[in-house]
C-alpha cells in the first residue's frame, strides 16, 4: 500500500508528524493509501520553499513562464487517462467523466495562462507634466486548498493565473482526494518550488491558511471549511478567494419543453453523482407541465444506473465516503418523513461501496433539509409552482447564492430571473458560457471574483508609480 509524502522545493519529502490517514476506495472500501495527517512544521517548509523560487519564477518574464506552463499542460492532457482512473479510485468519478474533465482541465490551464500575454500588467498616464504608471506586482506565494469533488479541474483552473502572473503555490488537496493530486506534481515540469504540495487534513490547511508567508489563500470547499479559512486569512489580512457550497435552483416555465427540461435536469442533478457545487438541488416547475415534467424526469433517473466508475458503461460512481452517503440519505428521509413523496430511488443499496441510486421527489417544501441545506448527492428535489414569478421568488430565498438556470422562452421572465441572487446564471443551457467568465458568488456561497481578468487582478498587488518632471532652477 502506497504511502503520500509531500512535495518541498521539488524534492518529495515525509510529514514532521508521523500520524496518518487512510484512503479508501468508495467502491469496494478498500483502503488504498494512506497520507499524512498534516503539520506546521510541513507548511513551514513548503511556503519557505515557494518563497525560495518565486523571484527566480518572476525573472523569467510573462511570456516564458506562459510557454513553460503550456508545456506542463500539454502533460497533463496526455496523461488525463491515468489521472482519471486515480481520481476514480480516490473519490469515485467514472473514468470516461473523468477524462473529459481533466483534458478540459489541461486546455483551462493552457488558456488561463496565455490570457497573461493581453493581461495589463503596467499601463502609463500622462498628466500635469508627469507621468503616473500602474505597475500590478505578484502576491509572492499563494496558498491553494481545493476539494475533492474535482480534484484535478479544480487545481488547473486555479494555479494557471496564479503562477502565470509569477507568483508561486502551495497546494493543499482535500485528504479525501489526494492521489490524483500527488500525480499532478510528479508530473510537474516547471521549475523546483514553484509548485508545493502538502498533505494532511485541517492541521496542514489551517496553518498554510494563516501563514505570515502568504499573499493570497484561495479555498473551494464547504461552507463551515471556507469560514475557518476566511477568518484564519483575515487575521493575518491576506487576500482570500473563497467558492464554497450552493443550492442552486432551476426554474422550469410553462413555455419549456417538458421532456428536453426533465433530460437537462436529470443530468445537472445526477452527473458526478451530484457532487458538484453547481448541482441542480432545487427544482421549480410550472404547474401547467408539471406532471409531464416529473414522470420524463422519473423516466430519465432510470438510465442513470451506479456502479464502479472503472466500468465504461457506468454512469453513477459512489457518492465519496460514507459520511456523505449518511448525509444524502438524511436529507431524503427527512424529506419523505415531513410528507414528501419519493418517485424513485431512495433506498441505500446493499454491498460494498458508497453507493446511492438517482432519486426523485415531490410535495416537497422548505421545512425539509433537501431544500434548504447542501444535499451534494444525486437528489432531484421537485416543487410545482404556479407562475414564473413565484419560481423566482423561491429560488431566491436561500442563503446561498453560486448559480442558478432557468429554462425559457419569455425575454420578460429571462429579464425577473436577472434579479436571483448568484454569481452565476444560465438561461436554457446549465453550464453555459465561454473561457471569459468571471463571476463572484453571493451569500453563504463565498466572496471574491475570479475568471477572466478578475483571475489577474487577484493574482496581483497595483502599485501607483508617478513620476514628475525634473525641476531645474
């Protein structure tokens, strides 16, 4: 059984602290690793170890540090069927989802780097005889904590601005995820300490958080998690970019193809077991196609069958662990215990494996967790409503706020929806949109933009340089 170490300054190195964690598999159980729990001591050396490298990474220049980072990516993709099958074993993502997911994770890195070559990383004024230049600096290092649900999209979407703008890293993968991650950096071909990896649990994560050597933490992972890293940044006052949790709603009005919306929902809701931060968790459908809606989506849970992810035709993994699974199952019990109906699925299965099958319910209401609380499980709750209006009135009545999809055909309802609170909506397309994207999430969601230049902005302190003219007497 493999045993993870750490990687400080381009040399993989063991914890400070002996303790470790045991990584199971979620389809059979097996323990397959095990990790370090995590330590000061261990962050000390790896952010000492950014520091080291990051003005030898910032001498390089913009356009050297993008081409040497597209090599890097152009690794990753070629690796992306054996960093799917890692991230299958760890957190139990399909293969086939998972590769697609990784090669758009490479192509993002790629993408997000080469912005820096248009990024204005100085622009000039003239004005009063002088001259005022804004010159934006990297932070130096920054500290990135990610989650397990996409471990490897989530890091390549993140580190691409970040090193780009010649800052260095140290990350810090979820301990529920960290083999994939671990093969990220074996694979890495940049320079020694510009990227760091630590391992551990919360005692690696909160201190990397409040290290006096961080510019910048930027943190995916739940609500209660983000708090903590939140406060710990602040108190040091770094930066923090922070996507937590959501409970996005969709909205289904009477104008929308029942059964084309009941195929969309089902896959917003059930893809990656539902383990998605932008998973569908609350539906609000018309009442005029209402039941045409709930029995096309009842029909299409049907084809999402579970299963090992190392089977091509599976299209459900296992929910992560079992804690997430007892969490799931709550929510649905919850749910049917209050009076909601359940269509189908609903029922843990029996054997090995965190397994949890697609699941349909109706009469459901905001005294039930399911609609107010992250399920983050394949968990399709459906609430009937009587106008477009009141869909909107009820999917903004959450605390949190990360995105939300409409399904419509009326540009007057399209122009009500505007008003929900998210960082992000999608109109007749769930995750819609182009490489430009930028979006800050509202509420309990989390807070700090990123994409786009708002990636660089972050990525970087401006300094306001001005020059006069020279008085000679």
């Amino acid at each position: 059984m493999r045993t993870l170490r750490n990687l400080v300054g381009g040399a993989w190195t063991p914890s400070a602290d002996p303790s470790l964690l045991d990584l199971v598999d979620p389809a059979t159980e097996e323990t397959v690793a095990c990790l370090p729990g995590g330590s000061p001591h261990d962050v000390d050396r790896a952010v000492a170890a950014a520091a080291k490298a990051q003005p030898g990474w910032r001498a390089l220049g913009v356009a050297e540090r993008v081409r040497r980072i597209g090599a890097y990516a152009d690794v990753v993709g070629a690796h992306a069927d054996e960093l799917a099958r890692l991230q299958c074993q760890e957190m139990g993502q399909p293969v086939v989802l998972g590769r697609s997911f990784v090669e758009a994770g490479a192509a993002a890195l790629r993408n997000d780097a080469e912005a820096a070559l248009d990024y204005p990383f100085a622009t000039s004024v003239a004005h009063d005889g002088g001259a005022t230049e804004i010159v934006r600096h990297p932070l130096g290092v920054a500290a990135v904590i990610t989650p397990w649900n996409f471990p490897i999209a989530t890091l390549l979407s993140i580190i691409g601005p970040l090193l780009a703008a010649g800052n260095t890293v140290v990350v810090k993968p979820s301990e529920r995820s960290p083999l994939s991650a671990a093969r990220l950096c074996e694979l890495l071909s940049l320079p020694d300490g510009v990227v760091n990896l630590v391992l551990g649990d919360a005692r690696a994560g909160a201190p990397l958080a409040e290290h006096p050597g961080i510019g910048l933490v930027h943190f995916t992972g739940s609500v209660p998690a983000g708090r903590a890293v939140g406060a710990g940044a602040g108190r040091r006052l770094h930066r923090a970019i922070l996507e937590l949790g959501g409970k996005d709603p969709v909205i289904i009005d009477s104008d929308a193809d029942p059964i084309g919306a009941a195929a969309a929902v089902a896959h917003g809701a059930f893809v990656n077991s539902g383990q998605i931060c932008t998973s569908m968790e609350r539906v609000y459908v018309h009442r005029a196609i209402a039941d045409r809606f709930v029995d096309a989506l009842v029909d299409a849970a049907r084809g999402y069958t579970y299963g090992d992810g190392r089977d091509a035709s599976t299209v459900l993994g296992p929910l992560v662990d079992r804690r997430q699974r007892d969490l799931v199952h709550g929510h649905v019990l919850d749910a049917a215990a209050k009076g909601a109906r359940i269509r189908i699925g609903g029922e843990v299965p029996a054997g090995p494996g965190f397994f949890y099958p697609a699941t349909v319910l109706t009469g459901v209401d905001d005294s039930m967790a399911v609609m107010t609380e992250e399920t983050f499980g394949p968990v399709a709750p459906v609430r009937v409503v009587d106008s477009f209006k009141e869909g909107v009135e009820l999917a903004s009545r959450s605390r949190f706020g990360l995105a939300a999809t409409v399904y419509t055909g009326n540009p007057d309802h399209v122009t009500a929806a505007r008003t929900i609170p998210a960082g992000l909506l999608w109109v007749n397309e769930w995750q819609g949109g182009g490489p430009g994207r930028l979006f800050e999430p509202a509420g309990d969601s989390g807070m700090g933009a990123w994409g786009a230049q708002a990636a660089y902005d972050a990525a970087t302190r401006p300094a306001a340089i001005h020059t006069a003219p020279v008085q000679r007497s």
